[in-house]
C-alpha cells in the first residue's frame, strides 16, 4: 500500500482523492462516507459548525486507520475537517476497499464510529436563534 491517507484540513476535502487512495485491483467493494453538516440538530435549526482540533489530531486519526488496516488487511482513508463549516459541506471522507461488500461495510461503520469516539476533534453548533454549543468536549 503507498502512503497512508489519513489528515486532519482546513480545506475542502477532495472525495475523489479519498477514494482513489484505496483503490486496488483486488477489491471487489469501495465504501465511501461522506459526512456532511446538516442544517438541524435535537429540534433546533443549525445554520453553521465550527470544528475545533486537538493539536495531535491527525496523529490520532493515523493511528486508529493505522490499527484498522493492521487489525483487518483491509485499505483506509479518512480525512476529517475542521474550521468553519456551512451546510452540505463535508466534514468527514473515509473510505474501504475490501474484496467483498460485506467486510467494506462493517469496517467503514467501525472506522467512523472510531473517528467520532477516538480523534480529539469538538465541533461548535450555530443554531438559527443565535445560540450556540459545543458537542464532543467530553472526549
């Protein structure tokens, strides 16, 4: 496999580059997730996301696609982004290739959920009546 794909952005994240990373003539599936902000949360209208990193961000999230990769010999990326977001704009890719569909659905779900659970990023919600709060902090 060539360079890990695994980084923490202020840009836009280039879905097409995420996949192409785990592209290999022996997958037979590629799952691709794209998160995106949505323009409601617990009832309330969000109209922007601040996401905020923890300086070794990134190296966390390098870690874990690290692990995943050595844990399942499957392939990773994950690019996750931070800064001021709007709605529709992505903040997390992450991809899998495996041979079959199965293996690359249930490893995209377990790399996510690890993402969100693992890497030291917080976002900030700006709801339409001009209140806000930060989600994550307790990690």
């Amino acid at each position: 496999m060539t360079e890990m794909h695994a980084y923490v952005t202020d840009e836009t994240i280039d879905e097409a580059a995420v996949r192409a990373a785990v592209d290999a003539p022996d997958c037979g599936a590629t799952v691709v997730f794209y998160g995106v902000i949505r323009n409601h949360d617990g009832g309330e209208d969000v109209r922007a996301l601040d996401y905020s990193a923890h300086p070794e961000a990134e190296r966390f999230l390098r870690e874990l696609v690290a692990e995943e990769q050595a844990a399942t010999g499957l392939r990773f990326a994950a690019v996750h982004r931070v800064g001021s977001l709007k709605i529709g704009d992505a903040a997390l890719v992450a991809a899998v290739a495996a041979a079959h569909r199965g293996e690359a659905f249930a490893a995209i779900e377990r790399l996510v959920e690890r993402i969100k659970h693992e890497v030291p990023i917080w976002k900030r919600q700006h709801f339409a009546s001009g209140s806000s709060e930060w989600v994550g902090l307790d990690r």
